[in-house]
C-alpha cells in the first residue's frame, strides 16, 4: 500500500478549551501510522465554521488526505460538515456511504452522521465522526482504497 501525507483535525470546544481529551484525534492518528501511513500534522480546533474552513484550507496542498473527527452529528455546534463542504470541488458520495454501511453495523446512531467526503485539488477529506470509536470504524471502512483515491486526484488514471 502507498504511504499518504496525511492530518488530522479535531474539531472540539472542549478540547481547544481544555475540558476534554482528544481521544478521536488520537485514535485516528494511531489508525493512519498503523496502516503504514503518515500524519504529518495533528491539529485542534474549535467548532466554528470559519475557522474550521480555514485550517482546512491551510492543509490542501500540504497533505495528501485530511481526516477531521467531530463536528458531524446534529447539535447545534456541529458544523463541520458545512465547513467542508464551503471548499470540496468534488464530493464523494460512495466514500460516504462506505463509512455509514460500517457505522450502521455497529450502531443505528451511525444514520445521524452527517459528514462529507470530497476533494478539493489532489487533496481528500474525510468527515469523521468525534465518537472515536465511530471515527476508527469509518476510517477503517475506506482505508484500503484511499491510496488509490489518491493517486486518481493526482492524475493517475491509467488503468
């Protein structure tokens, strides 16, 4: 498997306020580097629309994939989604729909997810749930096709 540049975003109140413990981000980091990949840049920051759209666009061109966890579900501070969405050039549905056919195995809770999947450029990111958990289990879900993502956004497309 090709090894990819990636970060990981943590999108929390409580974290950057110090309440609570990144155990998604964690979790996600430690799932990447055991699958032989990279994390390059681990990142916290709170659930605000503007400034999670603005790490995110620090990160393209910088990193291959960009995986956030948190920010997905149906509370009010949860906007990640949004904020992805502001600068994908491209969704990616059947990536999605991978990670929720693996989350509705373990939980009906899963059908609240609402993340996104697309690319802007050569760079991927993937909406990850803030359950960590959730977050392992949907990443693990399109881990093995993520190299190949990857070198389709960077033009390799021949068969």
């Amino acid at each position: 498997m090709d090894s990819l540049r990636a970060a990981v975003v943590t999108v929390s109140d409580g974290v950057v306020a110090g309440t609570r413990e990144d155990h998604s981000g964690q979790a996600v980091e430690d799932t990447l580097r055991k699958s032989g990949h990279t994390v390059e840049q681990r990142l916290v920051v709170a659930d605000e629309i503007d400034e999670i759209e603005a790490v995110l666009r620090a990160l393209i061109g910088v990193v291959q994939l960009v995986a956030t966890t948190g920010g997905t579900g149906l509370g009010p501070r949860d906007v990640t989604p949004e904020a992805t969405s502001r600068i994908v050039e491209r969704e990616i549905p059947g990536l999605f729909h991978l990670m929720m056919t693996a989350g509705l195995a373990s939980t009906p809770h899963a059908a609240l997810s609402r993340g996104v999947v697309g690319a802007v450029g050569t760079c991927l990111i993937v909406n990850l749930p803030g359950n960590p958990s959730g977050a392992v289990e949907n990443l693990e879900a399109i881990l093995p096709i993520l190299p190949h993502v990857v070198r389709l956004l960077a033009g390799d497309t021949a068969h």
